[in-house]
C-alpha cells in the first residue's frame, strides 16, 4: 500500500480508537482542548475496550478496500460488546449523523456522541439497532455468521464481512455456522468474508482457539472448507501493510470464485472461499500496565482498562497520555470535524457500511404476491365433511407462493431436516433445496440453487432467516414444535431488536419471522416423550402483540387464511 | 483378529440387526419358527433401522474390546433414534433381563420385547432412561459429545464410548463440543473415544460432513485436535477386521497418553485423542432395493424401510428374507437363548456396558459433605443494618464445600466465563479452572485439574454438568440470568430425563442439577436489553415439583440456606 494510503488509514483507525476510548470514559471537553477535570469524566465508566481496536482496524481497512474496489460492503460485528468501535465508526463516516441529526461532525456532536454511550437515557454498549449499518446485537454471542450467511442469499453482488470474536467462536451456533459455506451458491449468493479475530481472551479466560496451535488452528479452518488468510502482530505498520495485502487477496478469490462460477458452463467444484485470521493483542494501542499489572494484551483490556480516572491522578495521568497518543490534532480539525488525512478513508455516502441499504432492509422490502387463501382452499359443503392434511395444503399455497414471486427471489423456506415429514413437499414441484456440498445419483431435490434449506441446527435455519429478513427479504420456517425450544433464546434476541428498532424511526420495518410448529405433541406418538413439548408458545406468548403474534388454525382452510399472514411485521 | 473372534463377533452383530428389525416390525412369532402371519405383525411399524446396524456393530467391536482389554467402559449414544439396537443389545448381554425380570432371555421374552418397542404402553422408540447403561435420551440431537465428557471428569478409567451421527454433527452444541479435549486432564479424568458415524443421511437429505472431500474431513477432525482412525466399507468380513483394529489401536492411544501423563514428571503437552470415523451405508445389511427404489445406503433407510408387511405379500417375502438372512438358528437356541457362538462376544456382568454403574449414576452418589449456612452467614443484629453481596458469601461457601470434599473429587462449578464476575471467585483459593490447552505467564488460576471449568458456551457447561451428575457427583452451574435461556430446551430434555427415571425402580435417583442465575434484568444496566431477560424461571416453573424447584434468595443468608439444598434431586 502507498505511504499516503497507509498514512490515512492509520489516521482513521487512530481516531476511531480515540473515539472510542472517549465514549468509555468522557461525558464533556471530548477533544481534551483544556485540562481535563472531574466533571467531564463519568461517574461510572462502562463499555468494552478490549474488542474495540482491532473492530476499529477491521473497518478501517474495510473502508480502504471500498474505496479501491467500490464494493457493496456491509459488516456483522459478532463482538457487539464492541459497541463503542461502531458507534465511532458510524460518526467518523457521517452515517450516525444522517440517523441522528442532532449528533453532528463536531466537537458539540462528538462530546453528545461521548456522553451517551452506556449512560442513562443514552445508547447501549454493544452493536445495537442504534447503530447504522447493523443488523446483528451484540451481546448474546454466536449468531454473527449465521446472520452474515442470511444476508448474503440473492444478494449476488453483496459482501458480507463477518467478525468473528474467539470468545463467540467457542459458542455452539457460531460453531455451525461455519459449515454455512456448503450452501451459497457462488452464482446467485453474494460472499461471507470471515475475519476471525483473535485477541486471546474473554472476560477472565484464554479462548480455546487462541491456545490450539497454529498447525491446529489452521487444518481447522481448512476443514471448514476456508482458505485461510492470517494477520498477526502488534506493529500497526507492519499491521497495517499486511491487513491491506490480506484484503487485497480475499477481495481477488471471492472476484475469481465469483467470476468462475458464473461464467462456467457447468457448475465448478464447491469453492475454498477466503477468509482472514487477524490475531491482534486485546486493548490493542491501550495502557500496557496499570497499577503494576499487564493490561494490554491479556484479559484485564476486557472492559474498562483504567478504573478510576476521577479520583485517581496516576490514572488521569495515564488516560491522557493514552489518548494524546493517538494525537488528535492531526485526526479533528478545530472544529472537532475529522481532517482531510482521515477523511480520505471514509468511502461516499453511497458506498458506506452504515448507510448501505441491505443494512436497512426494509428499505428494499417489497411485498410478497401472495394468492388468496380461496385459491386453495379445501372445498366443503358443511363444516367436517371433508378430511384434509392442514400442512399438506398449505404445501400447496407455498408452492405457488414460489411461483409468484420467483423473479423477484426474495422468499425462503427454512428447516432442520423437516419440510418433507412436514408434508409441506409440494414446494419441491417448482424448487430444490439448496445444497452446494457433494451430490451423488440418488439425490433428490437437491441443486445449486433451490429456495429451500434445510440443515440439521434449528440455530443456523433460525439465524440464516433472520439474516435474510434483516435484509429486506422474506420467509418461513418449520420445525416439530418441541425442539423450537432450541432457538428460544435466538427468538428473545430478535424480538428485542424488533422492539428497539421500532422506536428508531430511520430503521424500516422488516417482514416478520414465521414459524409454522408442527408435529404437536399429541401427535408425536411414534416418537413420543422427547420429542413432546408444547411450551414454546409460552415463551413467545410473553411478547408484547406489537413485536409477536400467535395463530392456532384448526384445519387446512383456516391454516390457508393465516398463511396470508406471512409478511406481516414482528417474530 | 483370529477368524474365531471374528465369527463370534459378526454372530453377535447378527443377532443384535435381527433383534432390532423383530422390535420394528413384529409383536409375535420372534423367531420366525412358524410362517410369519398377519397377527404377528404390529399394525403400524415404527423405530428407526437406518442407524441401527451400525450401532449394532460399533457395540459389537467394544464387546469384544472390553473382553480382551478388562475396559471400564460405556457408551452414549448420539444417534438416538437407534432405540431398537440399543434394546437389543441389552437384552442379548441380559443386562434388560436384570432391570425388566419379566422379559427373560427366551423366546417368551424376546416376543415381549419385539411387542412392547414404541408400541402403546411399551418402550420409547429412542435410547432412553429405560435402555440400562444409558444416560443420554436420543430425540433431540447434539448433547452426546458433551455427555460424554462430563461422564470422564473424575474417572480416570473410565472409557466412554461415544457415538456421534452424522446428523446430530451439524447441529451446535455438538460443533462446539469437539473442543471439550481442550480440557480433559489425562491423569485424572478418563478418556472420551468419539466414533463419527457417517452414514450419509438425515431424514430426507445427506449430511454435511458425508459430503465434504476426505480430505477436509480429515483436516477438520485434526483440527479439533484429533487423531482420527477410519473405517469404511460395506463387507462384513473385512470390516470386522477393520473396526478390530481401528479399536485396538485406539485403545493402546488411550493407555499411552494416560500412561506417560500419568508417569511424567511434568505434563506433557495436550495429547492429540484418538477418534473412530466409521463410514457404513445408511441400514447396513437391510434391504437393498425396495418397491424398485434403492434403499439401503440411501435416506429412505432411516426410518421403516418396508412399509406394509401386513398386507403386501412381496413385502412379507422381503422382510422374511431380510431376517433370514441373519441366520437366526445360529444365534438363538431352541428356547431362543444366544447361542454360544453369540455369547462368547458378551462380556461377563461386571463389564457390561448395559451393567456399568457409571451410567446408573445415583447407584455411586455419595453426599456432598456441607457446611451449614450459619458458619458463612452474615452479622446481623437487626434486620437491613448489614451490607453485603450475596454471591461474594456464596463464593467463600462453595470454596469450603471444595475443601470439605476435596479428596471424593465428586463436586464441580461450571460457567461460561463469569465465574469471577459473578463474585464467586472466592473457590480460586482452594481450586483453579480446569485447561488443558496452552497457557502463558499472565494467565490466572488456570491447571491441567480443577473444579472450575469454564468455556462459553451454556451448551457445554450444560452437557457437561448432565453427563457428571448422570454419573453420581455433584455440581452447579452460574449464569447470567438472560442466558440460561440459551439452554432452555436441554433442561426440558433432563428434566424428562428425570421424570422418567423416577418411574423406573432401578435407576437411582442422581443429584440435582443446581443452576445459579445472576446479574439479573434489574443488575444488566451497564449491558443493557441484549443482557436481560427474566424468563428462564417461567420455562422451568412450569415443571412439577417433583422435578424442579425455584428458589429466590433475597440477600446473602437467605442464599446461604439455599445452597445447603445443593445435593438436593431434580432440576
């Protein structure tokens, strides 16, 4: 990379940490312009700085590939504790300011950007609905990639870079996910860049796959089917030189895998898509030691790396040589506005991760066309005169849901192993299911491209539709009723951010999350006591109507009446 | 292995495919001794045959290791749908016998066993509490591996044989549970032999890790820090050869890592553990083609695979013909005993795996040597005019339960990570985090042994925490309130677990499993919504009290008084 760029990218990551580092601690005199005093500092420090320089690093570097190779980019932050890296992103680059006009480009905007960080009435600590350009929270971990793999379906020309914390990587979602990769289809899918970031530790332990070997390390990611891309050190020079040589690489194998894939005359073997490994010290460019203890580099950068800066003058001390070391005249003009030097990283609006619209999709959300219940209803001429599979029919309605909206590609079936036993199977008159591992000749309804998936992780079918429907796109999934209970938790994550991103009034509403519960209790005779439990619809019934809706049709007709439901809002 | 062995082996892997197929199908007539007639067969055949025989011959081959080696060894079973062989093979040992006196090994006993699998006031069609030598329910998939592992910790010679399908590998809890060896300590804790079972199919598709090359297979078991042995084909003869000495090479592994971790005088580095990838076609040794379709070796062999041998005499035919083709007379005496040839493969009581008192855990409970709360309490003279934290008291109370019952080694905590932040880190005085993987300087309380373990995932903490209790000792486990919903539906699963087993006279009652739930909604304001979520007390509320009980401590003595219910019975 050319001095100059290097020179503006580490302005930029510079003053995204400083940004940062503020939020944590600063509530007024952000740019420290008169000697700091007790009443510009919180009372009580909170947010997590560990994750947050080399978040700060990942999107820097992001930016600087945008603008090379003007992709359409957005991110899934699966350390979302990183809360203050994104939000000191999406002010750097403007996006916050078009979804918070009253937070401005300058010092009054950066010292209200400070205060409300993880302060009453503010913003969350983590990566919330609040921040432009998110469609993932953080804070129950393991999730991301199967958020990013969501998001890349029939997005052809989307690039989603996931981060991957190893803390989160030890969780068991995101340890699925990453088998993800057997189904995009690298024709009508977009690309999962994974960058799995490694700064050893999470609150008070090392991480699993920081202390494999790297021998280990890799062959595991090789198993994954990735190529992987590593980045490790602490130098930010060095750093810098090899994370824009890693991207510049990744960039070049989804292009080749890509271009490959869609010119070939048949379909070529399932690709090796990249990924990176960046290996970073956690706190990284914070304080080395405090209070005679190491800090960077190990589990103490965690949350908050100095306590006390009120009280404490060694520590005040400490935090203004840390955050003078980023040298903030050269990254804010008078004004506090970022200077040319950082400005020169931030790609145009259009291009921005906190303003690309897949990030925002109801943005891009258009109706499905959907037939009227009638069209397939069961004929009767009084009331249970007929006998009908409810789920049978309603296979039927999706079938021709399939067919209605097949050029516009924006509705999926999701399930774990089930939408035959579902006797939902009509659908594979019109699509296969998507399955882009090995096929062999007895295979059936299995292609490249299909708008059914099915694997066998309630968690991934789970994520990979919300993923979809986060941006701009609609769906269902079905599952025998009992084993829903294994995304409760998923469910709850995602029901808060419909609510939260209610009351944002910049966030367009999303197509609501359809479970169809089969195999009810009393019907899972033949499997029976395991497979029995019909409690997932209390732990939905404790939403709020706004954010949840509960449908019991008796019979195929009025099963056919709810399923006209499918684009409305909310789980 | 000599041809004897080999014949004894193969005679009782026989046996065991022609007793699971007599349960799926018939409810009299058991051996076959008079034409086969309507009556005999049951109205609705149920149970899954496409897993069995692999099953089937996986016991086999440990049979025979544990008669050659004396191994202390048991099994879990992940491919839980393998209900029949696993009834199967306890009847054939006559560990069913012991436990269901009523049901002899004849051929009175073998038509009840054949009438009562998965039929109405009968057996569950899954590896469940009534299947002795069990301690994992099939039904919901993923939990084994993790099972598993918590049944070593402490038992130093126990082998658990662990079964993984190749369905239940994609789901999330069991991708994550590969790196549960991360924390094995091969001096003090037993050993986990996983045996990947590829046989191709879920329900309705191929499984992800079937349809990877060899070589990334391969590459990703290594990475998960294994030393895979492979076995794949579909001849008998040479299998049996094969899986002898895949077995036996695993077997000297185990004892070699044990042996010079267990004679070093300082710890060597983390052994790479032997695994078993077995690859047999989906029904082995069932029909090959059925109705002009292929069967075996395809998904249609999952479940029944002759539908109507009622009614269809081509089907009877078949069917007769399938079960013939077992040899029945060699297996079974005149008064439907195992024959000897059979028997020789059986291993003598003490050794069963269906009699090892590891898997009928309450049978080794021995109490946990308690404090009493008064000894920990805090000084009150009148109410409200002491200030305390209530898990910081707890803390300096668990530590001294990990001192009073230090040398039973039968009591752990586990947790995701927040042990520490939860404020119990009080037991560090007296006990470290168990980790196995690498460590540097600046790490704390971390050692090859200890009562802590600490990984982020709820998942494994969970499964780790069932498998120890399942097999006789104690424990609990701390998480933040929000997130225990992430296991809400493996606490289902245990709590019918142990609903069922309170129904079944010889199973002994095993202790609770102890959650504490901390920083609770009202706590979470510095993590804010993404942290908070009371629901986990309406999940488990609604079990009776048999099962589970809720307590709600309101300050440090009260919690106290709780905790001395800690080797209390149920959830």
């Amino acid at each position: 990379m050319a001095p100059e760029r290097l020179r503006s990218v580490d302005a930029y990551w510079r003053a995204a940490n400083y940004l940062t580092a503020g939020q944590i601690y600063l509530m007024d005199n952000p740019l420290l312009r008169t000697p700091l005093e007790r009443h510009h500092i919180k009372p009580r420090p909170l947010g997590h700085w560990g994750t947050s320089p080399g978040l700060n690093f990942i999107y820097a570097h992001l930016n600087r590939a945008i603008i090379d190779y003007d992709l359409d980019a957005m991110y899934v932050i699966g350390p979302g504790h990183g809360g203050p890296a994104l939000f000191a992103n999406a002010w750097l680059e403007g996006s916050y300011s078009r979804t918070r006009p009253d937070i401005a480009r300058d010092a009054h905007g950066m010292a209200t950007l400070f205060r409300e960080f993880s302060f009453p009435g503010g913003v969350p600590s983590h990566v919330a609905p609040e921040v432009p350009g998110s469609i993932h929270e953080g804070g129950e971990l393991g999730y991301s990639l199967a958020h990013a793999y969501g998001a890349v379906l029939d997005n052809p020309n989307l690039l989603v870079a996931c981060v991957i914390g190893d803390g989160e990587a030890e969780t068991g979602p995101l340890a699925a996910s990453w088998h993800s990769n057997k189904f995009i289809n690298p024709v009508t899918d977009g690309a999962v860049l994974p960058i799995l970031h490694l700064n050893g530790y999470k609150i008070a332990n090392p991480t699993i796959l920081a202390r494999i070997t790297d021998a280990e390390l890799d062959s595991l990611l090789r198993g994954y089917g990735h190529h992987p891309i590593y980045v490790t050190g602490d130098d930010p020079h060095r750093m810098h030189q090899d994370m824009a040589a890693a991207l510049d690489q990744a960039v070049a194998l989804v292009s080749e895998i890509q271009n490959v894939a869609r010119t070939a005359s048949s379909p070529p073997p399932r690709p090796q898509w990249p990924m990176i490994v960046l290996r970073t010290p956690k706190g990284w460019t914070g304080p080395r030691w405090v209070d005679g203890l190491p800090v960077e580099g190990t589990w103490r950068a965690h949350q908050v790396p100095i306590a006390d800066i009120r009280t404490d003058p060694e520590h005040r001390r400490q935090f203004v040589d840390w955050l003078s070391s980023y040298r903030p005249d050269e990254l804010f003009d008078e004004t506090g506005c970022p200077t040319a030097l950082v400005a020169d990283n931030i790609p145009t609006s259009d291009y921005q991760m906190g303003l690309n619209p897949n990030a925002n999709g109801g943005l891009l959300l258009t109706p499905l066309h959907l037939p009227t219940a009638k069209e397939f209803a069961v004929s009767t001429v009084q009331p249970g005169d007929t006998t009908a599979e409810p789920t049978r029919v309603l296979g039927q309605y999706l079938r021709e849901v399939m067919v209605r909206n097949a050029c516009y590609r924006n509705f999926r079936l999701f399930g774990p192993d089930e939408t035959a036993s579902n006797r939902l199977d009509a659908v594979y008159d019109v699509s296969d299911k998507q399955w882009n591992a090995s096929v062999v000749p007895s295979d059936e309804h299995l292609a490249r491209d299909g708008r059914v998936l099915e694997v066998l992780s309630e968690h991934m079918c789970q994520g990979w539709l919300e993923g979809y429907l986060l941006t701009g796109r609609h769906g269902l999934l079905n599952s025998y009723e009992a084993f829903a209970h294994v995304v409760d938790s998923m469910v709850n994550q995602h029901a808060k951010w419909l609510k939260v991103s209610r009351e944002l009034p910049w966030r367009a509403p999303i197509a609501s999350l359809n479970y169809l519960l089969t195999s009810h209790v009393w019907r899972q005779d033949h499997n029976g006591f395991s497979h029995q439990d019909p409690g997932f619809i209390d732990h939905v019934a404790n939403k709020r109507a706004e954010v949840a809706r509960i449908y019991l049709p008796p019979d195929a007709n009025t099963l056919l009446s709810v399923a006209g439901q499918v684009q409305g809002r909310g789980v």
